[in-house]
C-alpha cells in the first residue's frame, strides 16, 4: 500500500522527535525497518496498526529504551542514547507501573523526588498535580483502593510530575470502560494543551487516534514501516460528540479501517 504523501517532515520548524532511517532488529528478526518520522514540538501524534506492526517498539524507540540497528533517533537534534528526564512515558498496565505500598501523593512524590524538589515544596505541587488529573482528595489512598481509571489519572500525575517535554503514551486507556476512557482522553487533551508537551499515543483504537490526533500515520506489519500517514483536520477543542459525527471524522475513520483491513490481508 503506497504511503500517503501528508508528511510534515519536511516544515521548517526543527523536530523535536525524529527518526533516520532507523531499522530494528531483536533477536534476529527485524520489528522495524527504514522508519522515517518527524514530530514538532507540541504536537499529539497518534500511531496505528495491526497487531505485531511495531507500535510499542517505535515508542521504545522514541522513550530510548531500546537503540536502533541502523539509522538514528533524536531529540531536539541529540541522540537518543538512554531514557531521559524529560520525557515521560504511560504504561497501559497502570497496576505495574505504580509502587502499591506507596499512597497517590507518594507515587507523585516519587517523580518530585527524582527531581531533587524539596519535600517542603512537594505538598502544593502534588496537590496541584492531582487536581488535574481529578483526583482532589485521593492523595492519602492505595493504588489497591482506586478504580482503574483513578490508577491511570494517578500514573499521568506522576507523568506530569516530570514536567516533561514529551509524553510517550503506550495504549494507555486500552482496559477501561468505554466512559471511563473517554473523559481520560478529553483530561489528556486538556493536559498537552496546558503543558505543550508534545505527545506520541500508541493505540488499536481509530476512533481513539482520529479524536485525539493532530496526525496519524498507520503502520504495515513484519516488519514495521509507514503505511499511511493523515493529518487531523477537525476543529478544537474536540468534542465527543460532535466531533465523532463531523463528516471529516467519519471519512478518516473508513480510510484508516481500509488500511488496517488491508494491512492485516
């Protein structure tokens, strides 16, 4: 399937995000292959595909988890040569990710700690923190005693807490409920406003990524590699409802079911 020509890799606004040419290749079999992308500063990138495509490597890739074969990766024209303070990622297993045996205020802390914030300036700022994700008075429980969606939010705190230039975001909302996600994925869309963070979100969702994206591009499986690649044109601030009956919407969203429908051929 050809790639769509839509990319804005070529603006002149300098990536802070960008992939050469960059092969990977684990255990002897090649996940990704000659991936070039390019994302601005700010800007909410949604990557899609069929399972076994390479999403969650790419983002690994992105986050310096894991170093290309070939080619290279960059942030803000450096290599990415290991994890950095600055760029923040979310896990879908939110149960894993947060330390049980520490309250909501403590995982936050845990982010404040690692910045080297005083304890006596940690209270206001985990306050803060938990306000916006719409955990006001949670500070004090478990993890074990919040709802799914609470262990998310409460993951985005800690997230946040970084203050991050980039949060990579690996199908974070994949095990909640259908209401549940949807006002996560309107609090998400508030927070990269308000923080201009620039976000990458991994999900098998289309809806999802037409909702929540300024660009998708859809990945071709075995191995990983653009197939596809739209640009968002639908009015902000998005709307759950609205948005998802704007005719824009549905046209993107049969256009990338196609390209899923075909890729998985």
């Amino acid at each position: 399937m050809p790639l769509r020509d839509r990319t804005n890799c070529r603006s002149p606004e300098p990536a802070q995000i960008e992939f050469s040419q960059v092969t990977l290749e684990l255990g002897g079999k090649r996940i990704i292959e000659s991936l070039n992308l390019a994302v601005k500063p700010g800007e909410f990138l949604c990557i899609i595909g069929a399972s076994g495509c390479g999403k969650t490597t790419a983002l690994r890739l992105a986050a310096g988890l894991y170093r290309p074969t070939t080619g290279d990766v960059t942030f803000e024209g450096q290599p990415m040569r290991m994890p950095r303070r600055d760029i923040a990622i979310v896990f879908q297993d939110y149960g894993k990710a947060l330390l049980p045996w520490r309250t909501a205020a403590g995982n936050v802390s845990l982010a404040l700690e690692a910045n080297g914030v005083s304890s006596a300036q940690r209270g206001e700022q985990i306050d803060e923190l938990l306000n916006k994700v719409g955990l006001p008075g949670h500070a004090g429980k478990y993890p074990a005693e919040m709802s799914g969606g609470m262990q998310q939010r409460l993951q985005i705190a800690r997230c946040l807490a970084q203050k991050p230039k980039a949060l990579l975001m690996d199908e974070p909302f994949g095990a909640l409920d259908a209401m549940t996600r949807q006002g996560l994925q309107d609090e998400v869309l508030s927070l990269a406003q308000a923080s201009h963070a620039t976000v990458i979100f991994v999900t098998h969702d289309l809806e999802e990524a037409i909702y929540l994206g300024d660009r998708v591009i859809g990945l071709l499986p075995h191995p990983g590699r653009v197939g596809i690649e739209l640009m968002i044109d639908l009015p902000r601030p998005r709307d759950q409802l609205t948005t998802r009956e704007h005719p824009e919407f549905l046209r993107l969203r049969r256009e990338l079911f196609d390209f899923i429908k075909a890729s998985e051929a």
